[in-house]
C-alpha cells in the first residue's frame, strides 16, 4: 500500500515540484487562522504545502486532536498514510482533476480565486474510521502561474457524511462560477459531467431559505431562528420541510452535509 501512496507523491512531484523552480518561503502564516476558519466545519486542523519540495512550512495544532501527530513531527506522507488503503485510488483521481482545472481550465489570474473541495475517509490513531472534508486553495503562484503554496483544510465530517463522495467541487471565493459535484470518473475536468443530483443550494434555495440552512447550521432550533428572522416557529419549520424537499435530501444531517461540501456553510 506504501507504494500507492508513493504514486500520489511522485504525480505531485512531477505536475507540481519539478515546475516550481524556486523555493520561497510562505510570508502570511499571521493570517492563517482567520482564513483557514472561513473553511472549518468542524473538528479541524490545516496547513500550508510548499509545492516546490511538498514540505509543509505550517500546521495548526489541531493536527494533535485529528491525528493524533503533533505539529513537529506532521509531514505530508504521514497526513497521506491516514487514508484507508480503498480511498487511494479516489484520491489519485481527485488530484487529476484538480491539477486539470488549475492548469488547463480557470484563467491563470483566478488561479487562487478558487477552492476545490472533496470527502474521503481515514482512521484515526484511535483506530476510528472518519469521514473527512478536504478543501483547499491556492495561496500563491509563481511568476509562470504554477501554484507554489497551498493551504488545505481538513475537517471531520463524520456526524454529518458518513460515505466519501466520487466527486469534487470547485468554489469560488470571488463570486465567479462554481462548478459542483464534478465527476472523477474521466479523469479530466469537466464542467458538463456534473453528477446527476438535485442542483446546487444556491441556485435552487431562496435567499430566505439559505438564511434558515445557515442558522441550522449553527445549531439554532426553530424559535431561536424565528426570533432572529422575525417569523414563526411554524413559518420557520415549514421552510425547513420545503428546503429538504427541493433538494432530495432524507434530513437535516444530509442537508449540513451538502451545504459544507458544496461551500453554502463554511
């Protein structure tokens, strides 16, 4: 299995590494925390990947309650290794995709305007298999606009997603186009291969309806929301029925978990 492992690291090495010439240093690890909070839904830690050697130049603590590793010791093999041995393949794919879509899709000055987002599942040093959320963005580029640092945020997902998704997301952080659930099936990216599921929250919830799957989110019950919106406790219940009905979901839990992979909650 260390071998399919090693096949990720060299396609990073080789579509990555080899073509960022120069290493150079991240210099805005003081933001860190307030931008990787904007992508945390839940038990969470991240860090920033220098493509030129795959090092990681930071890692929040967080990586101790996850993994079970502490910050000193984390590197991207270790990271890689939680993954089960039946994720790797998924994964390899993933990554195609989204090396297509930086390098052969978006324009090259919307190359950090993005963040792509996939699922897949690990174990824990608790030996617990967990559903996990990956999202990541690039922070930037060299002179030739190949990503240089990257930060990905991985967050547990398990309460929520309990099955890793074959697809990936790519959200912009700019108001441009989005391009939801791309399938990985190909290989390539493709914005036509979307997977055939109820469409994206926000092109089919009102803006009302968004404002009650937000505050869902944050755990409030119906006459908390209803005080906040100044509707009823029913008003606000009966939104929620319509909303779990326009996007096919069974509950809310399903509903959280569409609106974190999708990038509606953050």
């Amino acid at each position: 299995m260390k071998s399919n492992f090693n096949e990720i690291l060299e396609f990073w090495r080789t579509e990555y590494s080899s073509k960022v010439k120069i290493y150079e240093n991240y210099k805005s690890k003081n933001q860190l925390q307030l931008f990787a909070n904007i992508f945390s839904p839940g038990n969470t830690y991240f860090y920033v990947i220098n493509a030129h050697n795959l090092e990681i130049e930071f890692v929040s603590e967080g990586v101790q309650d996850v993994l079970g590793i502490s910050a000193e010791d984390i590197d991207i093999e270790k990271i890689l290794s939680t993954a089960l041995p039946e994720e790797i393949e998924s994964l390899k794919k993933k990554e195609l995709i989204i090396k297509d879509f930086f390098f052969n899709f978006v324009d090259k000055d919307k190359i950090t305007d993005y963040k792509a987002v996939y699922t897949y599942k690990m174990t824990n040093f608790k030996n617990e298999c967990c559903t996990m959320l990956h999202q990541l963005t690039v922070t930037s580029v060299t002179e030739n606009h190949i990503p240089m640092h990257v930060l990905s945020v991985h967050s547990k997902i398990e309460h929520i997603q309990k099955q890793s998704l074959p697809y990936v997301s790519f959200i912009s952080l700019t108001g441009g186009p989005s391009y939801y659930n791309v399938s990985i099936e190909h290989e390539v990216f493709n914005p036509k291969r979307i997977k055939d599921t109820p469409t994206n929250l926000l092109s089919i919830l009102t803006k009302r309806e968004i404002e009650i799957v937000k505050q869902i989110s944050n755990g409030l019950n119906a006459n908390e929301i209803g005080n906040m919106l100044s509707i009823s406790p029913h008003t606000v219940r009966t939104h929620k029925k319509n909303i779990l009905c326009k996007t096919g979901v069974k509950n809310t839990a399903e509903l959280m978990a569409k609106g974190y992979i999708e990038g509606l909650l953050t």
